[in-house]
C-alpha cells in the first residue's frame, strides 16, 4: 500500500482534476478505491467513494452519485467518523440538491450540520450556505438570509475567502429575485473580488455572468454588461467550461439584440448553439432520459386514474372501481372486501435511507401486491405508504387469509438487495361490505381495522380474526 502522504497526494490531486477531467479523476478514484479494499484501509476507501459520488454528479448522473455517497456514508459510520460523514452528507445534499430534490437536499444537509458539532466550522459553515440555497429556491427569502448570516460569520471567523464569496453570491441571488438590483449588483462585485482572492476562478467567472445579465436586463448597462460577459466568455473558454461559455455567449447574444447590432446577435446566438449542442452530445443518454420520464410523468398526472410512482391505481381510480364493485356486488347478491394495508415505520426508511430509497420501496411494494393479487382484484395507493386491495367475491375469512399472503410477500421480499439494513414489514385491516354500507363507510371500516393492528404490534392483519405476524389465519 502506498504510503500515507502519497495517498493523501493522489486523493488531492484526483479531487482537483475532476472539474477539468472527469473521466481522468473517476479513473484515479477507482483505482484508490480498489486499492483501499485490497489492504483493508477503511479510512482511504471512504475518500475514494466520495470522490466517485462527486465525479459522477460532474457528469450528471445523479443516481450513481448517490449510490457511492452512501456508501461512503455507512463506512465512516462503521468507523465512528462524525466528520467524514457530516462532510459526505454534505455532498449527498448536494447532488440532491442539484437534481432538483429540495426535500432529500435539505434532510442530508441537516443531518451533516447535526454531525459537525463544534469540531467542523469551516464545513458547518458551508453547510449553512447551502441550506440558503434550498431556502432560496422555495422562495423562503428571509430564511436564506438568516443562513447566510451565519456561514458568513463563520467564514469571517476563519478567514474563508472563497465561502465569504459564496455567501455573497447567494446573497445577490436572494436580492435579485426581491428585485433589489443595486444591493445584489454590489454583492455580486463583492462576490468576484472574493472569489479571485481566492484563486477560484469558476465561481467568479459564474458570479461575473449573472451580474452581467443583471445589469443588461434590470439596469440597462449594456458597456458594463458587455465587458463583464465577454470576460466572463474568455475565461470560461481558457478554463474549459463549457456550460459558463454557453450562459455567457447567450447573454451576449441578448446585448447586442437589444442594442439592435443584429448581425453580431445572430453570429452569438449561432455560436451558442453549437456550445449547446456539445453539450447535448456529451450528455445526450441523460437528458433524453429525463425527458422522457418527465414526458411519462406530465401525462400520468394530467387527469390520470394511475399513481405515477408505483403504477397502480390513485384515490380517484379507487373510488371509481370500489363504486363499480360496491354496485356489482349487491346487483349480483355477492360479497366484497377491502383491504387497507400501511407499511410500518416508514418514516424511519425516508429518515436512514432518504426519499429516493423510500419512493423504490413504495414502487416494488406496488408491483409485489399487483403480482401476488387475483384476477379482478383492484390495487391503489390512497396515501404516503398507504395502499388498498378490493377483492370482489371475497368474506372476510377468505380476505384475511389474502391479506395475509400479501404482507408475507412485503415481509420476505429480500430488502437488503436494495439497501443494507433495508427490512420493510406491513400492517394491515380487513373490512366487508354489508347491505346499507357506502364506499367511504367500508374504507372506515377497514382503516379502524388497521389501526387496531398497529396498536397490536403491526406486522399483522386485523379483522373478525387477528392474525400475529408471520402466522396465516387458521395455521397452526
């Protein structure tokens, strides 16, 4: 194994590289990683998981990102390292963060700042700043602010040059959306003057940008403007970002619209095109791939009868098939039952294992009851983790011993191939339909069932007959 200190250059040097050579830096994270597993170097392997989950949000794959980082998570956990696991939380709240997650973005991030104690004031401090940014997103101005009070005075405490800058850069992102644009023009200078004291020329090129664009739209300061986005452009392309060429290159192509020098608007507008479309190439697979869920998605929610997450039927698909079923039934002098099954604790698996786990448990708890349920039977998810089975020509004996067969399944189904530590188990209530009842009295019916079984114990069926749990009505 390589000695400490050539490892710790390697982690740095890795960690460096992964804005200008993702491929590269990925590359070298692997190898450490594969390395730190030979010889047994906890400590290493957790660095090299954090740099993968990081290298894997530069290139926008978020899912394998978070994958990495709570592995990361778990191992510093194993190793009693508060820090290490504050700082990948961190990260974690990141990718969240930057895939549009607010929720999971701002549980990760509180779970790093409640792990940092006193003992980490630089990151707790970044964490701050970035807990503005998700307050900034919701529109929770004064909340931001408050955030950002805190990170700048801690940042100010240690001498912090770059987190001084972030937090005036959000500051002047707050300030803009209050339309404010003398006090977010001031931060957004004070921003670059920090960041390039800081040698951090990304974030100044980024901060120079939204200034320039500030100034063109909301001041009409089109000298000053231009020359803050053309520098912004020139030192995007020295430093090979591609994604700040593009934003700059747009805004200069809006100056010189509004100036009325066309010829030079359409020769920035077609350059950048041609950025965009590099981009697109280089990331075509994701993006198209997120389109067409968000494509899926609009179309499920638009006046649909079907839950987009899990693919069974919604509260207003239930009430339409339970109505049927309910007039069926007494037409034909047969019997019906309903089932309300809710899964146990499931708070605790968004608090461990965060949403993005949760909504995979929900979805595989909805194809397990969809394939273990009879012809004719109607699935639907009415809540966060609460679903309902009607079974059309069942007595509550035969719906009991189906209830059961179900949550068998939920019970057995092998959770740790999704997450380690991962166990989801059931609790569920049984009710049948008798000659004067309605629909909403026979969902009571049975939700007064189930929350006897979660006062039994859960992981069981309650109805004319309790069953404990892993017992099937009538075994012995």
């Amino acid at each position: 194994m390589s000695p400490p200190t050539a490892l710790d250059e390697r982690f740095e040097t890795a960690w460096q590289r992964k804005r200008h050579d993702v491929i590269g830096a990925l590359e070298e994270a692997e190898s450490l990683r594969d390395e730190a597993t030979v010889h047994g170097d906890d400590l290493t392997l957790g660095r090299a998981l954090t740099l993968i989950g990081a290298c894997h949000l530069v290139r926008n794959d978020h899912a394998a990102a978070v994958r990495a980082l709570l592995e990361a998570v778990e191992l510093y956990e194993a190793l009693a390292d508060s820090g290490g696991q504050a700082f990948v939380l961190n990260r974690i709240g990141i990718t969240f963060y930057d895939g549009g997650n607010l929720d999971d973005a701002e549980h990760a991030y509180d779970r790093a700042l409640a792990l940092c104690g006193d003992r980490g004031q630089l990151l707790a401090a970044g964490i701050q700043n970035n807990l503005a940014k998700v307050a900034t997103a919701r529109d929770q101005h004064e909340q931001a602010l408050e955030h950002l009070r805190g990170a700048r005075a801690s940042f100010e405490d240690i001498g912090e040059l770059r987190g001084l800058g972030m937090t005036f850069h959000n500051a002047a992102v707050v300030s803009e959306a209050q339309e404010h644009t003398e006090r977010a023009t001031a931060q957004y200078r004070r921003s670059i003057e920090l960041y390039e004291a800081a040698a951090h020329l990304h974030e100044a090129c980024e901060a120079r940008t939204r200034l320039g664009l500030l100034l063109l739209l909301r001041a009409g300061a089109t000298e000053d403007a231009a020359t803050l986005l053309e520098r912004s452009h020139a030192d995007a392309e020295r430093l090979g970002i591609d994604r700040e060429r593009a934003r700059a290159a747009e805004g200069l192509s809006r100056l010189y619209e509004v100036r009325g020098e066309l010829d030079l608007a359409l020769a920035w507008c077609r350059h950048v095109r041609a950025l965009e479309l590099g981009l697109f190439d280089r990331d075509s697979e994701e993006r198209l791939r997120t389109l067409q869920v968000r494509f899926q998605l609009e179309r499920l929610e638009w006046d649909s009868v079907t839950d987009p997450l899990t693919g069974v039927l919604n509260r207003r698909g239930l009430e339409r098939q339970l109505a049927g079923g309910i007039d069926h039934a007494r037409e034909m002098g047969g019997s019906l039952a309903i089932l309300v099954l809710d899964l146990d604790d499931f708070k605790l698996v968004n608090d461990r294992f965060f949403h993005s786990v949760g909504d995979e448990v929900l979805r595989l708890v909805g194809e397990l009851l969809q394939a273990r349920s009879r012809a004719g039977d109607v699935i639907a998810r009415v809540g966060g983790e609460e679903f309902v089975a009607v079974l059309p020509g069942c007595t509550e004996d035969g719906a009991a011993r189906v209830d059961e067969e179900l949550c068998a399944a939920i019970r057995d189904y092998e959770w740790e191939t999704i997450r380690p530590g991962l166990q989801v188990t059931t609790s569920a209530g049984v009710a049948v339909l008798d000659a004067e009842m309605r629909a909403s009295a026979l969902l009571a019916e049975a939700d007064r069932s189930l929350y006897e079984a979660k006062g039994e114990g859960k992981d069981r069926v309650h109805g004319a007959r309790s069953t404990p749990p892993g017992r099937r009505p009538g075994s012995t």
